[in-house]
C-alpha cells in the first residue's frame, strides 16, 4: 500500500512534511490508473479525480483550508497554510450522475 501526498505547491509539500504524514510518493500530479486498492492519497485534487482514486479502493483524503479571497490564486507557505487551519479530512466520493440525470 502506497501513501501519495500530490501537490504541485512547496508551501504546501513543506507543510505535509511537518504534520508527521507517512508518505511514500511525492508527486506534483497523479494518474488515479496507477492507484491501487488499499492505497491513500493526499491533496486537493478535482472532484472527478478524487471520485477515480475512490472508485479504483484507495482512501482519498482532501487538504482543506479557509482559504480567504484575497489569497486565491497566489503561493502559500506552509506557514500561512497553518495559520488557516489546514488539515486533511478522508472523504468517499462517488460518481452518481448517468446520462438519464443530467439536467437538461
């Protein structure tokens, strides 16, 4: 079982580092077809790639932060992550939508 911390942000690879997380790959973006059953993944990833990394039977745990918004869009460091109280919360997420549930 594989632990993948992905970021393409140093403040945000250098908090990870900080908070004692068991990481085994560092990646600036992930394939969720390299994911295997039992594996973890740490970030913030777009829904829908979450949704495969839960999907293939991996843990998705998403780096979430009261991001204000004036700091959107700009660096942050891995001091300003934690004076916004960033943290990893596990999350299952599916896909539900088929094509009969689309809104039209």
């Amino acid at each position: 079982m594989t632990c993948y911390f992905v970021s393409r942000h140093p403040g945000a690879v250098q908090w990870a580092a900080l908070q004692d997380l068991q990481v085994d790959a560092w990646v600036p973006h992930l394939d969720p077809a390299e994911v295997q059953p039992g594996d973890t993944v740490i970030g913030s990833l777009p829904v829908n790639l979450a949704a495969q990394v839960c999907q293939r039977g991996a843990a998705y745990w998403h780096l979430s932060l009261a991001l204000t918004a004036d700091l959107r869009g700009r660096e942050l460091t891995s001091d300003e992550l934690q004076r916004l109280g960033a943290k990893v919360c596990r999350y299952h997420i599916e896909s539900v939508t088929t094509k009969e549930s689309v809104p039209s």
